[in-house]
C-alpha cells in the first residue's frame, strides 16, 4: 500500500514532497521518491524507477545467533570484494534505532547491468525482537549527493512494522 503525505516535519515523522510512504508486506515502510517501482531481486526487495540503476535495496531477515550487524557486512564484504575497481570507503559498527549497527560505504565499477563507477551505502541494523534490517542505496557514483539525500530520508522515515 503507498499513501502519500505533506511536507516532512523535519523530525523523521513526515514524508517530504515529492516523496510517498511505502508499507511493504515484508515487515516496513519509509519514504521512497514517487515514481519508484518495488521489485524482488531474490530476497532482497528494491525501490526503483530505472530497473535498478537507482534502487533503495531492503533485505530483511532473522539475525544469525552470535552474529551481529559489523560481522555479517564483513562477511558480505568478503563476495562483494570480487567486483571490478572494489573500494572500502567506510565500515563501522553504530547504533541504529537503538539496536546494534553498522554503516558500510563502498565504491565499484559495475561491469554488467549499469557499466558505469557505483557507490553504495549499506545501514544494517538488529530490532529488539531479532529481526535484522539492511538498508542499501545503490547509484552511480556521480550521483552522490542525490542518493545521499535519499538514503537519509530512508533513514529518517524508516519503521519496521508487523510483516503481512
């Protein structure tokens, strides 16, 4: 379901112009720009408008037992390091809605779908009942600060909700 709203408040309750509110049946909903198309990409679910050019990736999953949010991007460092042009710009643990965090920044040369420089920037996080939460905005790497606003208004407007 998507409902649109007014301006955003500013303290991440509003969805800002331009924007709508996505309540998505794996178990969230955030402000996306309008015009983005959900898609499946295996279990990871996109918001896009250009096939995955520009995409907000959402994964969604139980936490693995004794593994947290920093050791489970490291880990998923270790494939993603095979890309061409592979680069670590930042990966640490946070605090993120009050749960265990990590932030993971990289750039890379897409070879196949979008042949161009990306960058991507991943926020995973763990919720008090298990859950665990990977937010990604994935674009090309000369779209940096229009995916950065994005991503922060993903942040911001992020809730998990009941799946369904």
């Amino acid at each position: 379901m998507v409902e649109g709203r007014g301006n955003s408040t500013g303290d991440g309750t509003g969805v800002p112009a331009g924007y709508v509110r996505v309540h998505d049946p794996a178990g969230f909903s955030l402000a996306v720009p309008r015009g983005r198309q959900r898609q499946l990409d295996g279990n990871q679910i996109d918001y896009t408008p250009d096939g995955g050019a520009h995409r907000l990736r959402v994964g969604v999953g139980r936490a693995a037992p004794g593994v947290n949010p920093y050791m489970h991007l490291l880990q998923l460092e270790k494939s993603v390091r095979a890309l061409p042009d592979y680069t670590r710009v930042r990966l640490h643990q946070n605090t993120f809605r009050g749960g265990d965090g990590c932030l993971w920044e990289f750039t890379w040369t897409d070879s196949k779908e979008h042949p161009d420089p990306r960058r991507a920037v991943d926020q995973a996080y763990v919720t008090a009942d298990g859950r665990e939460y990977v937010l990604c905005i994935g674009a090309p790497a000369g779209d940096r600060a229009a995916s950065s606003a994005r991503f922060q208004v993903a942040l911001q407007t992020w809730r998990p909700e009941p799946a369904g």
